[in-house]
C-alpha cells in the first residue's frame, strides 16, 4: 500500500495555491489548503474547491492544474485549522506586511504558528515561506510553536525557511523553473525540505541555514529596490534636461555586462516595497542598530514618490490645456501593481489616485483585470470609452497589454480634454503628440514650464 503524505499550505494567495496545486500533482501527496473564511477572502475556499483559480489576471497553466488535482481529489480547500493534527508537512504561507512606521505586522504569523504549535504532531515539518525579517523564523516561529506544543524544535518537529520567488502571470514557471533556498534549523530539516521541492522543481535548489536563507530574500529584494530607485532618479534627472531616459538606458545596456533598471510610474506588490524595510527591521535589537542601513531607506523615499511625480506630470499637462486639475477629471489606466494581473497590493495607482483627489481632481478607475478594491469605492470600471466619456486627462499606471493598442482618435473624440501621461513608456511620443494630445511621460517628456 502507498504511503500518503499529508501536507497543509497555510494561505491560499499568491504563493499558497501554486505551490499547493503543484505539490497536489505529485503521486504520494495529499495536500489542503488552509484559509480563513472571512467577507473578503472566504469565497476562495468555493472557487478553488470547484475547481476553479480565483485569479482573474492571465497565469498560464494555473487553470488546468487546479481543475485537474481537484477531480484527482488530492487538492482541498478548507477553514478547519483541525487538519494540522494529521499534517506530516505544513508550509507556512500568509501575509507579513510592514506598518505605517515600517515595522513588521506578524499578526496573520502568529496566530498561525500557535494554530501550529497547538495541533502539530511529533515528526512534522514545517516551511516559513512567508518573507521575514532575519532571525523571525527561529524566534518567533519556533518559539510559539515550542511553547503552545511542549515539543523541541530540530528534535521533536523539523522547521525551515524557504521563500517564494513568484511573480503574478508566472506563479508556476517561477515556482518550477527558478533556483530555490532552503535553510533548516538542522540538516534534517533542510534535507526533507529539499525532498519536498525536488518533487515539483526542475531547476537547483540551494541549502544553507535559516538565518542565512532569510537574509537572501530580504536582500534580494532589496537590491532590486535599489536598482530601481536609481533608475526613478535618473528619469527624474533626465526629464529636467529635456532628454529621454530610456533613450540612455538603452546605450549603457548595450555593454553586455550592463543592466541598468526601468523606471516607472512606482514601485508596488507585496515583497519590494516591505522586505527592504524587514531587513532593516532585523539589524535593530534592544534600541540600537547594529548596522543601519541607509541607502535602504533612501530608495524607498525615491520609489514611494513617483506616484507623487505622476500627479505632477497630470497637473501640468492639464495647466498646458488651461485645465485646473481642481475641475479635471482624471481616468486611471491600471489598478493593479503588475501588468496583465489583477493583484493590486501596494499598487502606485492608491497612492495616485489620493494625490490627485486631494488636489481637487474627480478620479475615475479602470482595469481589465481587476473587479474589486479595498482601498476604494470608486467602481472599477471595464469599458475604456466609458471611462474616458468626458475625462481630461488619461493616467496609465500599469502596462496591461490591453493599453498598448489603444485607439487615441475614439478616446479624443470622447473625452473632454485630450491628456495623457504614460507612467510606463507604453507610447511613442511622437505618434500620441500628432493624435492631437497633450502628452507627459516619466522618464520622457518632463514637466513643461507653463
């Protein structure tokens, strides 16, 4: 008789239901996934056990994997934290978002480590794939699970860190196909740990130890958060000299061992704009730091602001038509912090749409993608020329592969004032300035003296 392996995947987002759809194709895996019913996250626990992916951007081969492990009855949704007592392997998967002073909200963690360490059983394996600040998993994680259970981690139970590296619109190529870490509190633990993912990955994976293993994706992140606010300024820098960044960019990449970043309208998802702030979280104990890190800081005022210079650059282009943005009607193009997505996490269009609406202007919303926001009861509206029926200024946000084929001659027709700011480099400057419109860009145009 086959032996079955049962594995829980606490969190059914972004991370939690690839991994647990991929886990729940491999023969000797019975895996559920644990999510809490609630008014904005419950209805995921029906779609998924239907069969169905609750994303509603493009994820290629999300779909038909979990149509398939649901039929194959290897893949369960559920909200009985229960199913954690026959749990041979749990992997840990839930939110670990940073606050309005940049420090760690480990709510969603705790509560699921003492979910954990009040119903594991002897021998268990648990993953933080969960980013933390260095040093979280052992001190936190491990510490309720010992107290709430009365077993020793590394003898009793095995525990691990291993982030995720997904990015929405390639959860499974990135899960499948890009190079993982795992640390263990003790080699054991970090060998079942690779066992694990040597089932569903084709590319290597990477051991060390937990704090190290936790260091690597808060400084990954990190670094490309760096590289990025390099990038805003130099577009900020060129767009007061009247030149084109992405002109520039071009000629230093084309020195093969150059890779200098795009800029953007900002910088949003779940991991750049908080794990630089967890890894500056991890270097400060007992009130002192032990290194601070101040470029980390930095980049994140520079990221955070585009939105801010977004607004500029909609301001302007509106004065250029003698509109005040105080009677303008501005459309934001792209919800969703990630092109041909609907995840909306840290998305710049938040930050966007209160510039504008706290200098007077009415903001409209659209997204191909995305049906429902938090952060706002404007509706987000589907039909563009609608939308666009009497704006003054259209706002592009995120690079949706809808907005590059836009017609400008029907969306001039329709609105009230023809404006656009492309916070992405999606249009040619030239052919949107002969269409008759009033054009900004980051990176491009700059701000015109009025």
């Amino acid at each position: 008789m086959t032996m079955v392996t049962k594995i829980v995947v606490i969190g059914m987002g972004y991370v939690g239901i690839p991994i647990a759809a991929l886990l729940a194709d491999v023969e000797g895996y019975s895996v559920t996934g644990l999510q809490r019913r609630s008014k904005r996250s419950g209805w995921k626990i029906d779609k998924l056990n239907s069969g169905k992916s609750p994303f509603e951007g493009v994820e290629p081969g999300l779909d038909e994997l979990i149509a398939r492990v649901v039929k194959k009855k290897t893949f369960i949704v559920t909200d009985d934290v229960d199913v954690l007592k026959d749990a041979d392997i749990i992997l840990i998967d839930v939110q670990t978002p940073t606050d309005s002073q940049n420090m760690p909200r480990y709510d969603s963690l705790r509560e699921v480590s003492k979910n954990i360490g009040q119903r594991i059983k002897k021998g268990a394996l648990v993953i933080v794939e969960s980013t933390v600040a260095p040093g979280t998993t052992q001190n936190i994680v491990q510490r309720i699970i010992e107290q709430e259970s009365g077993l020793k981690g590394g003898k009793d139970f095995d525990l691990a860190f291993s982030y995720e590296r997904v990015m929405p619109g390639r959860l499974i190529e990135f899960i499948v196909n890009m190079p993982r870490v795992v640390g263990g509190i003790t080699p054991q633990g970090t060998k079942r740990s690779v066992e694990l993912y040597s089932s569903i990955m084709k590319d290597q994976i990477y051991t060390t130890n937990t704090l190290s293993a936790e260091l690597a994706k808060t400084i990954e992140n990190a670094y490309r958060d760096v590289n990025i606010a390099f990038a805003n300024e130099m577009a900020l820098v060129s767009e007061s000299l009247g030149v084109n960044i992405y002109e520039i960019i071009e000629l230093i990449n084309a020195r093969h061992d150059r890779h200098m970043h795009i800029p953007g309208a900002g910088v949003g998802g779940h991991c750049l704009p908080k794990d630089p702030w967890l890894l500056r979280f991890g270097l400060y104990e007992y009130g002192t730091w032990k290194v601070e890190p101040e470029i980390i800081a930095l980049s994140r005022r520079i990221n955070n602001h585009m939105p801010v210079h977004m607004a500029d650059l909609v301001e302007n282009g509106l004065q250029a038509r003698g509109v005040s943005i105080q009677d303008a009607t501005v459309v934001i193009l792209g919800i969703a912090y990630l092109e041909n997505s609907d995840d909306t996490r840290n998305t710049p269009a938040a930050v966007l749409s209160a510039a504008l609406q706290s200098r007077g202007a009415t903001v409209r919303l659209h997204d191909p993608y995305v049906r429902e926001w938090e952060f706002s009861s404007h509706e987000i509206m589907t039909n563009l020329m609608k939308a666009a029926k009497d704006a003054d200024c259209l706002a592009l946000v995120t690079k949706h592969q809808e907005y590059y084929s836009l017609d400008l001659d029907a969306l001039k027709r329709v609105m009230r004032t023809p404006v656009l700011v492309d916070g992405r480099n999606v249009f040619d400057t030239k052919f949107v300035m002969e269409k008759g419109f009033e054009y900004r860009s980051v990176g491009k145009s700059g701000v015109q003296k009025i």
